[in-house]
C-alpha cells in the first residue's frame, strides 16, 4: 500500500477506535501500520521479529494481544492458511470476506459477494449450526500471474 493510502487508513482506524472508546494505541497503530505497508500477507512472527528489532521492550505476547485487538476491530484479517495477517480493504464495518490469495506472487483480493453469505447461511441453518465468522480463503492464481503466463516469451 502507497504511504498516503496507509496515512489514510489509519486516520480511519482512528476515527472507528474514537466512535468505539476503544484506544488504538501506538503499539497497535504501529502494527496495523505495518500489516497496511506490507503487500500481501505478512506472518506474526515476521512482525514480531521487525518490531523487536526496533525496540527490543516489545514482547510476543503484546503483539499478539495487539493483533487480537485488531482482529476484533475488523482492521484486519487472519489468513489461516498462510498463517499471517493482511489488512481489510474496508475496516470498521462487519462483514463476511472471500480472500482470494495468489500463491505465485502472494496478492490478496478481498471480496464480499453476498450470494455466497446467505448460501453458508442457509447450510449452516440446516445443521443447526451457528457462524461466528465467516472467512473464505480461495488459493489459485491472480490475472496479473496468469497473464504473465500466457504472454509469449521474448526469444532468447
Ligand atoms: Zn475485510
Ligand atoms: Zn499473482
């Protein structure tokens, strides 16, 4: 994400922690800030690892405690496949996500097609099952790889 996108996206953070009472501190601002610049899905332990280098008073278990917050917030999202954190494209609201995550160059899109919610819904209801979250994680190939695949190759 480009540095005004990311200024942006955490002057809205702000503004959702305001309307919430809720503190986004700047432990937490700082994570947020760096799963928003990182492209694609960044792992706990990478950020862990880069914010104790930094400051070695950062311990694991405060950023874990920060990412949960912000888990909670809907600014970002966990890929539990990949086992990391990549930031939501529209944080602040509740919504159900389909992640579709590029396993050549690791971009994450996410989506929100409703016809898909109301179809785990309606599966969910007739196991009498109740959804506490519902994230959807689509592995492949974006177009950008794909195209790049299908162009022909300068001859050598
Ligand atoms: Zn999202
Ligand atoms: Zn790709």
């Amino acid at each position: 994400m480009a540095a005004t996108e990311t200024a942006q996206a955490l002057d809205a953070a702000e503004r959702v922690c305001a309307q919430r009472g809720v503190r986004l501190t700047s432990l937490r601002r700082r994570i947020l800030e760096q799963i928003l610049k990182t492209d694609g899905v960044i792992k706990a332990y990478d950020l862990i690892h880069d914010l104790s280098s930094r400051d070695r008073t950062i311990k694991p278990p405060t950023v874990y405690r920060s990412l949960a917050f912000l888990l909670d917030q809907g600014f970002i999202h966990r890929i539990e496949s990949l086992n990391g954190f990549v930031a939501c494209n529209h944080p602040g609201e509740a919504h159900e996500t389909l992640l579709m995550i590029c396993d050549a160059c690791g971009r994450i899109d996410e989506m929100h097609p409703e016809h898909i919610s109301k179809a785990l819904d309606h599966a969910a209801d007739e196991k009498g099952f109740a959804i506490s979250s519902k994230v959807v994680e689509l592995h492949g190939t974006c177009r950008g790889c794909r195209d790049a695949d299908r162009a022909p190759r300068a001859s050598l």
